[in-house]
C-alpha cells in the first residue's frame, strides 16, 4: 500500500474482502497508507523550490560567511578569513546522483557528531564573548547610556506634566460648564 520513495520498500496491505467492497476499499486503503506513511520522512529543500528561494539561500550564505568575517576581525582575532568558500547547496551531483546539501549533511553524518563544527563553533563563541566584553569600554555608546536613561526619565517625567496639565484644564473647563449651567438653565 505504501512505498517509501527513498528505499522503494513496500508495506501495508487490505484484505481481499475489503478490497472487493467499493464501500470499504478507499476506507481501507486510507487506513493503511497512514498506518506505515506515518513513519517514512520525506525532505523538501526550501533552496529549491524556485530561482528566488535559490538566490536567496545563496545570500544567506554569503551573509553569514560575511559575518564570520566581520566578527573575526572585529575580535582581533589571528586568523580571519579573507573569504569565504561558498558551495551552491541546490547544485546537483551527477557522480553521487545527489544535492551537494545532502551530500554535506551525509559526510558530516559520517564523521560523526560533534568532530568538526560544533566544538569549534563553541570555542569560537567564547572568543568572540570575551572579546567583546573587553572591547566594551571603547564604544561610544556605552559612555552615552547614562544620557539616555536621563532622557528616558525626562520623558516620563514630561508626559506625567502634560497629562496633568491636561487633566486640570478639564476640571477648570467642566467647572465653568458647572458655575453657566447654575446662573442661565435652559
């Protein structure tokens, strides 16, 4: 009744009675495909929907590549590079017949979980943590915060004013209404 696309492996099945029955055949069949479709896991590539998601996806590995850069040197770090590789992940492989995405994702499975990327990312991480907060001090920005929590008070402060203002020319206004409507009724 259903057969993974990937392995081309069969499972399922209806009985010969309910087969036979019109009524009970499309019950049973649904029945069993969501049974064993439930457990195969199919895969769609955003990258290759169409050439937008295709170029974006590009871009966004640019993007990032370029951000590593930026970070890298911004942390004073050693080694930068000075470019990034880039790899088409929608590129087709005819000599493996698979996506390079998928091919990547197969070699890193293959190594082994954690060897390569995710320990280095993590070190990175902490060099990038601990350089930022020395290089703190130097922004601009830091030595303007007092200046904006000032402002930030400032304008609560103002606000609370005109609301206040605001609310005693009412009291004035709905006073004289009172003081016209007691000496001329209508």
């Amino acid at each position: 009744m259903w057969c993974d696309p990937r392995t081309s492996e069969c499972a399922g099945s209806v009985s010969k009675r309910e087969w036979i029955n019109p009524s009970t055949r499309g019950p049973a069949c649904r029945a069993a495909i969501a049974e064993h479709a439930v457990h195969a896991s199919s895969t769609v590539h955003f990258c290759l929907i169409d050439a937008g998601t295709q170029r974006l996806c590009q871009l966004v590995v640019e993007w990032n590549a370029e951000i590593t850069s930026i970070l890298c040197r911004a942390a004073g770090m050693r080694s930068c590079p000075d470019a990034g590789f880039f790899y088409n992940p929608t590129g087709y492989s005819a000599d493996n017949r698979m996506f390079e995405h998928d091919s990547v994702q197969a070699s890193y499975a293959s190594t082994g979980r954690g060897n390569c990327e995710e320990g280095n990312k993590a070190t990175i991480t902490q060099e990038q943590i601990a350089s930022n907060m020395k290089l703190l001090v130097k922004c601009a920005s830091v030595k303007l915060r007092p200046i904006l929590a000032l402002l930030y008070l400032a304008r609560g402060a103002v606000n609370q004013i005109t609301e206040l203002v605001y609310y005693a020319a009412q009291t004035c206004v709905n006073c004289v209404q009172l003081i016209v409507m007691a000496f001329f009724p209508t």
